[in-house]
C-alpha cells in the first residue's frame, strides 16, 4: 500500500496533469456549446459567421407550416456576395441516400440482388477486392463489406486522383478492414462501386436513372446530379481553412441541391412517398434515413427529427479534415434544433 509521501507525490502529479490537460481543451468548441441560446434561428446562423465560418444556409420545413429559409454569411467571398437561401450547394456525401433509393427501386424490380456479391457483379475485381466472393451486395450497401476506403489511402490528398478509375485504384489490392459482415466500416469505395453497377443494370448513367425515378417525381428542379449542368454563379463557394482557393470549381462527380430539394427529398423519404409499393421495406433493411456530407469547403447536415415532425437541412461553406469545423457545424446544428423546438412549445 502506498505511503504517505507516495500519496502525496501521486496527488501532485494528478493535479499538474489535470492543469495540463486543459491546455488541449478545445475552449472555442466549448464556448460555442455553453452560450445562451439565442432567440431566432437567424441569430444562430450570425454566431457561425462570428465563429468562423464563411456562409451558412439553414433550411426549416415544419410538417405542415410554411417552411423556413435562412442565411448568413457570404455566397462568395471575393466579390462579396451575400450567401442566400436558394444557393446550390455540393451535398457531398447526401447523394448516398439517392443512390440508396435507387438500389432499392432496381432490387424490388428483380433487376439486382442484394444476395448476389461483388465478385458476380464485378468478375474483373474477383482477384483486387479481398473477400470479393463473400462480400454480398447488402453488405456493400450498409458499409458492412470491409472495403477498404479510397479516401484513406496515404496517396489521396497528396496526389488526388484525376478520374473515377484512377479513384477506385486507392481501394484496389488492399487487405480488407474487416472479414464480410462482421463489422461497420463507412466506405465511400461502397457506393461508388453500387453507383457503378446501378449504370451497368440500366445501360445509361445512375444520374439518369435518379433523375428520372427520384427527382422528376417528386418536382425536384433544383438538384443536379453534376457541376455541368449548372450556372456556376448559383453554386455557393467553399472554402478550406487557410487557403484562398474557392472549391466550388472541382468536379467530384457528386450532386448539388438547394437546401429546399434536399428537404423534400428528405421528407419524402421518411414519410415513404419517394417509393413505390415494397421498396421502403427493402430500403430500410439497407441503408438509413439521414446523412451528412463533407468535402474540401463543403459541410451539410440533413435530418428528419420525427419528435417534432421537421426536417433541419444545414450547409456551411468553410471546412478542414482536422475536425474542429465538423465539430463546430454539429455545435451550431444542435443549437438551430433546439430553437426550432422551443419555439414549438411556446
């Protein structure tokens, strides 16, 4: 047992660590969490800018009241233009849930098979996926297949890669995360290859096939499946931390909406009007019902808060991958729920 002067000694050194500890608090995180909440949702969007980032869009739709718009911020911030609602924005990882639903169209068609694995539905990488003929199409879609993910390979950042080929060569001849259904693992390297066999199934672009199954139902006119097909002045700017660089120029191949297109979308995917008979039973058994996005300048939330019947859609056009942003986009996120709640119960 330790005596007296050991116990003493040990106290000592618990409180000097304690004291160093806060060295590596991040206090403008915590600042951020404890303020008062302000009283509008457009107070909250202020404070963002204050804290750092360069424009935020909020989008509010209350089951059945007029939905809410807001922003603040720049849209550009060079010619210095204000951000405003109806901007486009890269969605980023938010075309999951589209590419999702249209998985799910193809396998209650009979088209695909979620029991059917990769090795049948991509033969030419039987031998540069491990596991390719154990990893079931259901698992790729519910990021249980153990790929490895493209964008964690050492090279990707520092010699990104030019087109989808050379994209899908980060994930090829790697060992496997994990073994087939034993565990999750977020793979963009997934939905890329779903995105894939999608096009090989139709026999035309899964962009397509989500225009003409997803969007034009549901009177989408303001999402696009790619930066070609927009007016580049309505595309809202992204910024990364430290660089003057705008990124709204890079073609990730991903979709753009408005915070307004996404919300629909997101309400008609979990009020189930996005599907046709059977498909919603099959959606659910793969994928989920809300997501977030992240790119070079780029961050989004999109959720359907069931308790309070509304759906939050939130973009803010200034990120990095050291997560302090992220964090941050989640504080403010929160914040704008739980005004959005309180204003309901007054």
């Amino acid at each position: 047992m330790p005596n007296p002067k050991t116990k003493q000694i040990l106290r000592i050194l618990f409180i000097l660590a304690s004291i160093g500890s806060l060295y590596f608090v991040p206090w403008p995180l915590v600042k951020a969490w404890i303020r008062p909440l302000p009283d509008s949702v457009q107070e909250q969007l202020e404070e963002g800018i204050e804290q750092g980032f360069d424009g935020m869009i909020v989008y509010v739709d209350q089951g059945g009241k007029p939905a809410e718009f807001y922003a603040a911020g720049w849209h550009d911030r060079v010619k210095k233009i204000p951000a405003y609602p109806q901007a486009l924005f890269k969605i980023a990882s938010i075309t999951k849930l589209y590419v999702a639903v249209s998985l799910a169209k193809l396998v209650k068609e009979g088209r695909l098979s979620l029991d059917k694995t990769l090795a049948e539905y991509f033969p030419e990488l039987a031998g540069r996926i491990e596991n390719s003929d154990r990893i079931t199409l259901r698992m790729m879609a519910q990021h249980r297949s153990g790929i490895p993910n493209y964008v964690d390979h050492p090279d990707y950042w520092t010699n990104p890669p030019s087109n989808k080929q050379e994209t899908l060569d980060y994930a090829l001849d790697l060992p496997a995360d994990f073994e087939p259904g034993e565990s999750y693992g977020y793979s963009n390297t997934n939905y890329m290859l779903i995105s894939d066999l999608i096009d090989k199934t139709v026999g035309y672009p899964h962009q397509q096939y989500i225009q003409e199954e997803i969007l034009t139902p549901l009177g989408l006119k303001n999402t696009y499946t790619s930066l070609s097909e927009v007016d580049m002045d309505e595309v809202m700017s992204g910024y990364y931390v430290g660089l003057d660089q705008d990124f709204k120029t890079e073609n990730n191949g991903l979709m753009l909406a408005t915070a307004e297109d996404v919300g629909i979308f997101l309400r008609a995917l979990n009020d189930g009007s996005v599907f046709k008979e059977g498909e919603q039973e099959i959606y659910t058994d793969i994928y989920v019902y809300e997501h977030t996005g992240l790119l070079p300048g780029y961050q989004s939330i999109a959720k359907y808060h069931k308790d309070i019947d509304t759906i939050v859609i939130q973009f803010n056009n200034t990120a990095n991958f050291t997560g302090y942003d992220w964090n941050l986009a989640e504080i403010i996120y929160n914040r704008v729920v739980k005004i959005v709640r309180r204003a309901r119960e007054d």
